[in-house]
C-alpha cells in the first residue's frame, strides 16, 4: 500500500470519527430543558405542600386581643377581638361560655369559617346571627374570623381560590385561638359555609389539630371541576380584577387541568384526603342554586374511597342557606360536634 493511499485511508477514518461525535446528542443535563408552554408545575404558592412546608406562616399565631365587648348572649360573652396574620390586624368575633371556672382544659372551640361576603358590606356582628349563637349556647367558643379585607380588617381582599391569604388568615386564627387561656387547644372543630367549606377543606388537610370538621353548602370540589362545573355569574365589583378573574390566570400560567394535571392536583385539597385531620360532616340543598350539591355528594364519596368517617345529609328543595330545615342541620352539627369535642379525643 503506498504512503497516499494509506493517508487517504487514515483521513476517512478521522473524519468519520469526527461526524459521529458531532451527531452524538448531548447528555440531557447539558441541555436547557424548558416544561412544555413554560408551565410551573413545583414550588406553587397555592399548593398543599407549599402551606405544609411553610409552616412559619401560620403555625405560631398571636395572641388574641380584646378590641371591644359587645352584649353578652344568652349564656356567654360577646367580643371583637382581634390577631395577626401574615402582619395583617384581621378582626374576629370571639364568644366564651358565662361558667366560670371553665372545664378542666378549657373550653372546645369551633372556629367559624362565614361564606362570600362583599368585603366592603361585611362587618364583624352581622350575618351568621343565628348559626354562631348556636354553637355558643351549647357550651362553645366561637371563633369566627372577617378574612383579611373584609370590614376592618388590614390587608387586601384578593379572593380565596387564586390565592391562599384567606386560607392563611384561617389558620392563624386556629393557632392563635389554642393560645387563649379559656380554649382547649386539643378540642378544636371547624364549620364553614359555602367558601368557608372550602377554607375548611384545605385547613383540614394541611393541619392535624382540627378534630372534627362540618361543611354547609361548600365549595368543596376539586379545581378542575371548579372550572368546568361551577359558574356563578357576573362576578361581584366589589373584588379586585384578580379575584375575579382566578380561573383565567391561573389557566394561562399553569395551562389547563389536561395539560397540566400535576399544577391542578397540588392545589386541590381533594387530592390530600388520606391526611384529612379528622371527621366531615356535609349538609346541602338540593336546591342550590349557588352551589352544585354534586360537591358535597362526590366529597362524600372520595373520603369513604379514602376511608375516612363523612355524614352527608342532603335537604330536599332547600337552599344554599338551608332556611327551610335550619334548626334540623343545627342540631345535627352540634350533635357531631359534640360526640368529637366533647366526647373525648378523636385519634384517628
């Protein structure tokens, strides 16, 4: 073989060896990777797990300051008090049973979770007369916090499906009602009605301390079928352009539930019902026409699939406020109430 044949021989076989290094991919760390349509699937403020892992947010509380004494009920005292979420001053009505010494332990609370409002109409004493008194006659404290914006309260009322502020505001009023010195910080329960169920919903999933939850007529179903299964209407003037415009902006930042199945699925506290702190008991209309009874009855449906205790009573032609069988869905509450408050600790 003479010596060009040989250097041609050697050149093809340097070139070769160079195409293919060039046609190798490189390895995938060295590549920008980018999620598809830039949707933010980790470390969303709206998530679970973002309130699980930030507890610094709400775990500590405050102390509960007495703003004003209001006329006492039939059988406990009545106040405007106050206590800070996120910095906010946010304003609550506080009931305390008359017996003085309270029980051993002090007494159960049920933390008071009122549906939508227009924040700028809301005040503290108003609404929800009948409901508080109640469960304050039956021997509890009530605790039923305004939300951040609404009345008096300090901060923005931004809503509470695109933003986790009310759900922040609720938990620090749990934290901080265990610190009063009348309250048993081992017996609390939680009501909310409407978009306080959902506020129910999610406090109960990310905290263990809530021993017993009861749900009227809540938003309780999971953020896709809140998207495509629940339309209210005109939405009120009274919020800011964010609040009513949630499903669109955080459609077109995340994409939606089919694109981005994990996004909706963190925010969702349907998705963390294995963790639930405690028992549920739902009461609905079937005639709401404020929202679907589907919710509560598919809620019912996925706690027993997770096997977890739920009651569900529906109201035949009632409505979203359940004023035709009222004193009924009362007492059934504080029966439920009652039997995880009062008659000794769950342990689930």
């Amino acid at each position: 073989m003479n010596k060009v044949k040989l250097f041609l021989i050697l050149l093809i076989i340097i070139l070769i060896g160079l195409f293919s290094f060039r046609s190798k991919p490189l390895p995938l760390t060295d590549v920008p990777q980018e999620n598809e349509g830039g949707i933010e699937v980790d470390n969303n403020p709206l998530s679970i797990v973002a309130l699980r892992d930030n507890p610094s947010l709400w775990e500590n509380g405050s102390s509960i300051i007495i703003e004003e004494t209001l006329p006492p009920g039939t059988n406990y005292d009545r106040f405007i008090v106050s206590y800070l979420s996120e910095g906010y001053k946010i304003y609550a009505l506080l009931t305390v049973p008359k017996a003085d010494p309270p029980p051993a332990g002090g007494w159960p609370v049920i933390v008071f979770n009122h549906g939508y409002i227009p924040p700028r109409e809301y005040r503290t004493t108003e609404r929800y007369v009948a409901y508080v008194d109640g469960f304050a006659r039956s021997g509890y404290i009530v605790f039923k916090p305004d939300y951040r914006g609404h009345g008096n309260s300090e901060g923005e009322a931004i809503g509470a499906y695109g933003s986790n502020a009310y759900t922040i505001d609720v938990l620090n009023a749990v934290s901080s009602i265990k610190k009063y010195k009348d309250a048993n910080p081992e017996k609390i329960g939680m009501w909310g009605h409407s978009l306080g169920g959902y506020l129910t919903l999610r406090n109960m999933v990310i905290r263990r301390d809530i021993k017993a939850g009861v749900i009227w007529a809540g938003v309780v179903a999971s953020y896709p079928d809140l998207l495509t299964r629940w339309r209210r209407g005109s939405p009120p003037p009274s919020l800011p352009t964010g609040a009513r415009r949630w499903r669109q902006l955080l459609t077109e930042k995340y994409g939606s539930p089919e694109q981005n199945p994990a996004f909706w699925s963190s925010i969702s506290a349907n998705s963390y019902l294995s963790d639930i702190s405690g028992p549920l008991q739902l009461h609905h209309g079937t005639a709401d026409a404020s929202v679907p009874l589907e919710f509560s009855e598919k809620l019912a449906s996925q706690l027993k699939e997770a096997g977890k205790e739920v009651e569900l009573f529906t109201y035949s032609g009632d409505d979203h406020n359940l004023s035709n069988y009222f004193n009924m869905a009362m007492q059934r509450s504080v029966e439920f109430f009652n039997k995880y408050l009062k008659g000794g600790e769950f342990n689930q």
